[in-house]
C-alpha cells in the first residue's frame, strides 16, 4: 500500500542554483522534481498550480512534450510537413508561407504551451492597427491600415497550425478557440449566387475554356483548382457520363461524380479544344503542364460581362444552392458537394435565400382577379350552381 500524500506538491531552493525548484508527485504516485527557470517564488507558485492542474486532467505528459517546441520550431516543422503539396495545396502553402511570416515576428521564441487566447486576442488588435505595406519597384510604401480579411486570413493559419500540435499531442488544446475576432467582417465566407442570366452574360463574354470552366462547375460543382484544372483528359468517362476524381480537398472528395448532359458536352467541347495533350486544360507556360491559374482572364471575363467581380469558386456556391433550391436533400447536396461535415453545407447554400426572393418577386397577385371578358358562368349538371372558366 502507497504512502499517502502529505502535500500536492512544494517548491524549494536547490544549493548553488539562483532558481526555485518544484517538486510534485504524477498520478501513477511516482516523484518529479523540475527547476521553474524563475528566481520569483511567486512565477515558482505559479508554475507549479499548473502542473498539478495539468496533472489532475491527465494532459501533464501533452504539456511537458509541448514545452520541448517554441511556436517558431513548431512552425517550421509545420511548414515543412504538413504545409506544402501533396499534402495541401500550393496555393494553402503559399498563404500559410504568408501569414507565418508575422505569426513568427511575434510568437516565435514562445514556448507552444506558453500561447495563451489573450496572446492572440492582443496579436490581432496591433495587427488590425498596422499599416499595410506594398512592394514596388521603388521599394515598399505603406498606404491605409491591414483589412480584417488580412488579419483574419492569419488567425485561420494560427488556428491551423496549432490545430495539428493537437492532434500530434503537443498541446492540450488550441487557445484559438477561445479567441473572438475583435472586428466584423464585412460579407466574409458569403458566397455569391450566380444567375442563369448572369451566368449566359458571363459565357458569352468568355474564352471558349473559361466558357466550358464555367459550365462543368455550375454543373458538378468541382473544386476549380484541386479538381478541375489539373485533371487528364483519362479521367472523363464521356462513354458512362462519369468523370474520375483520384485526389481531392477530403477523402469524401475521391471516386467518381456523375455529369449532366451539359457538363458533358463541356467536356467534349474542352477535349476538342485541349488537343492531343494529357491534360484537360494545357499551358505551354506552366511547369506543371496544366493551367495554374483563371485569376486574370476570370477578372476581365466580368469586367466584358458587367457583372460585378466575385469568386470563380463561387460557381461551386451556385451549384449547390441549385440543388437545394431544386428539391435535394441537404444529405444529397453534402454527397454531391463530397464533402465530409454536413456543417459546410450551410457555406455554400447560403444564398437560398435570395433565389426565395427572386421567386417571390414573379409572384402574380391578379392571378385570382377575373374580369368579365375572360370568366364565362357554366352551367353546372345537376344543379342551379355556376362555375367559373377561364376562356
């Protein structure tokens, strides 16, 4: 039988050190003894509250591991493995590459258990306040304050970063998910709906590929970049109306994804035009072989068409919000989206609302006025009653 405890734990000075140690005993009864680096007995205190804490909720282990890392280690790391294609996208690499730029200003010579969701919370407010910086050929200038979105766009790269300490048991758990962004967003992550009117002007006023780009993901709702621009001409079942998906966003994006009878003569079209290449979409200019981005000609394509500027991802919105504006089960749009949480349904049918509106706005309130040139009385068989034609 153990000894029973006297104390949870003490803190002590040891002969020829300056620091206060702490000495406490694990769950399994076993004794730590562990040097605070701090010569203020208060910090000592302080320090050891958090280990019996962390012990009483059995994550002393996650901390202790997690103290072996400061944010800029990790962050590296982080970059490193879990950042950079085929495990994410470029273009995710390429804003991961961005925003650890300025998280690591900040954090990087703190511990990872030692981020705290006021520390970010203070992060974001200085951030907000800063201002923004431009390259040219003069050198950088600054003009104006950061937009939200900015900093917003490094607060999801902090919160997916530590996300995977997580997961790698390095942290307990993500201070970011206490932290409330301290400005409103204006329209972030609200997903333009694109009418058939508007998506006729745009086609007209389109490159025959961004014609048929445009069309396969009103469509199919393919991820534009991930999916669709880098796909083989292999991949389409244009005999079975199947096109092949061997590497998505999420495991629920792999496998094969049927096509209507549009988005099947826009592949026949784009086969036509892709010409004897592997690839759906060629570029000469490209080291991939492929197109790597619509950025320019999405934006001049709109600018042709009069429509306001919004997101070629959006079309993906689109043909979500059609399918549920259709008649589809929500579990039907989330197959169909190949998505793996039906929370981020929600995302992309957002503008229901609007296409709601569009109905109501068609509505004809003189339906039921009928005016004595087009209402005749019936007779009615059986009977002295009349009915009411309409001729």
């Amino acid at each position: 039988m153990t000894r029973p405890i006297e104390h949870d734990g003490v803190v002590f000075k040891r002969n020829g050190t300056k620091f206060w140690w702490i000495r406490y005993r694990d769950r399994d009864g076993s004794r730590r003894r562990e040097s605070t680096f701090t010569n203020d007995w208060q910090e000592a205190q302080q320090k050891l509250r958090q280990r019996l804490r962390a012990r009483d909720e059995n994550v002393l282990d996650i901390v202790r591991k997690g103290e072996s890392f400061t944010f800029g280690q990790w962050t590296d790391l982080f970059l490193e493995n879990y950042s950079k294609p085929p495990v994410r996208a470029v273009k995710t690499h390429s804003a991961n590459l961005r925003a650890a730029k300025y998280l690591k200003s900040a954090f990087a010579t703190r511990r990872l258990t030692d981020i705290t969701a006021d520390n970010v919370e203070l992060y974001l407010r200085e951030r907000l306040h800063q201002p923004a910086r431009f390259k040219t050929a003069l050198g950088y200038h600054e003009r104006g304050r950061l937009k939200p979105s900015t900093v917003h766009q490094e607060l999801r790269v902090l919160r997916r970063i530590l996300n995977v300490a997580v997961r790698k048991r390095l942290l307990p758990s993500n201070p970011c998910s206490g932290v409330e962004f301290p400005v409103a967003i204006k329209g972030l992550f609200r997903p333009h709906y694109v009418t058939w009117s508007e998506q006729q002007a745009i086609e007209g006023n389109a490159p025959r590929y961004l014609c048929n780009v445009v069309r396969i993901i009103t469509e199919t709702g393919l991820r534009v970049y991930k999916e669709l621009l880098s796909m083989k001409k292999e991949q389409v079942d244009l005999a079975n109306a199947v096109v092949w998906i061997p590497d998505s966003k999420t495991p629920n994006g792999v496998g094969e994804l049927p096509l209507t009878s549009l988005a099947l003569q826009a592949f026949r079209d784009q086969i036509a035009l892709a010409g004897k290449g592997d690839y759906l979409f060629p570029s000469e200019l490209s080291t991939t072989g492929y197109q790597y981005s619509l950025r320019t000609a999405w934006r001049l394509t709109l600018k042709r068409a009069k429509v306001p500027y919004f997101r070629i991802y959006d079309l993906r919105s689109t043909y979500a919000t059609r399918l549920s504006a259709g008649g589809v089960a929500d579990e039907w749009v989330t197959q169909l989206l190949r998505q793996g949480d039906s929370q981020v349904f929600k995302k992309y049918s957002q503008m229901k609302l609007k296409m709601q509106r569009e109905a109501l706005e068609k509505l004809n309130r003189q339906a039921n006025e009928m005016t004595a040139q087009t209402v005749a009385a019936v007779p009615e068989s059986g009977g002295s009653g009349t009915v009411l034609a309409q001729l």
